[in-house]
C-alpha cells in the first residue's frame, strides 16, 4: 500500500485505539491536541502499470486532533484536521506533479462509524487540469465497508499508485 494512503489509515486506527464509550452522559468541552508535522519520502515502482520508471515522493502531512468527551471523561467522539502536499517525480523524465489533500475525519464512538469530508487526493497536471480528484464524503461503519458516499472516489475504489503513475506518464 502507498505511503499516502497508509497515512490516512494510520490516523483512525491512532485515534480510536484503546477507547470505550459509556451508552449515556453529558458531553464537555473538547480539548485540541498539538500540530503535528510529518515529512515523508519515499519511492515507488511503476513498472507493475506498464512503466519503466519510478515515482520519486516528497511530502509533508499535517495533523491535529480535537477530543470531544462525555462529562466524566471518557471520549464520545475524535476529529482529524488532516492536510499533506508532496511533489511527485518521473525518475527518467523529471515531470513532477503536485498531489495535496486536505480533509476531516470524524470517528464516532457512540455510532461506531468514521466519517471522512473533503479533499482525499488531488493532483492537477499544468495545461490538462485535475488529473486525479478524490473528493467528497465517505461514512464507513466498518474499517474498509463504506456504508455512505457522495462525490468523486477514484483512489477509494481504484489504486493511488497506478492514478500517478498514469499522471507521470502523460505527456
């Protein structure tokens, strides 16, 4: 799995760990975690798409957590500020590509469901436009089973690394 799409699967998996909600009490004020900053790089093989390069990756995620909690403490519900910029590179043509994203992710630990808002993947290629564009709202009521979507979801249903391979290759 890509390094960029695991980052969006490390989040909930961070955030929900360890955590038990009472059925009943009244919420308190939610407390805001520290910014974290997270640079990456890394590469990835195009070949399996029908390339002979690789995707040379640099990037930076941006992360912040607000806890909302129930009066005793106990958490009710966790929402992920999550925002990443990273240039990708054809290893043998030099074309790079922004890839950003920009989203929320709510868990829900009453209703037991993750939901993600806004830009999860988008990539424009200068003179073409958006080249990848994976924007909208996705509930899951299970770690892969989405039970509601609107907009536009090629990475959700489709393959990051192929999406930019096919982006780099393009002339």
């Amino acid at each position: 799995m890509r390094s960029v799409a695991r980052k969006f699967m490390i989040a909930p998996i961070a955030i929900a760990a360890g955590l038990l909600v009472p059925a009943t009490a009244a919420a308190a004020a939610p407390t805001k975690g520290p910014v974290e900053v997270i640079p990456y790089q890394f590469s990835a093989d195009c070949s399996p798409y029908g390339f002979s390069f690789d995707n040379s990756v640099n990037g930076q995620e941006t992360i912040w957590v607000e806890t909302f909690t129930y009066s005793q403490g106990s958490p009710l519900r966790q929402v992920a500020h999550d925002r990443f910029v990273e240039t990708d590179t054809n290893s043998i043509t030099g074309k790079t590509l922004q890839l950003t994203g920009k989203r929320v992710e709510t868990l829900d630990l009453a209703a037991d469901t993750r939901t993600d808002v806004g830009i999860d993947f988008l990539m424009t290629d200068p003179g073409t436009g958006a080249v990848i564009r994976d924007i909208g709202r996705v509930v899951f009521d299970a770690p892969f089973h989405v039970s509601f979507e609107a907009g536009h979801h090629p990475v959700l249903h489709g393959d990051i690394d192929a999406l930019v391979c096919n982006a780099l290759a393009a002339s």
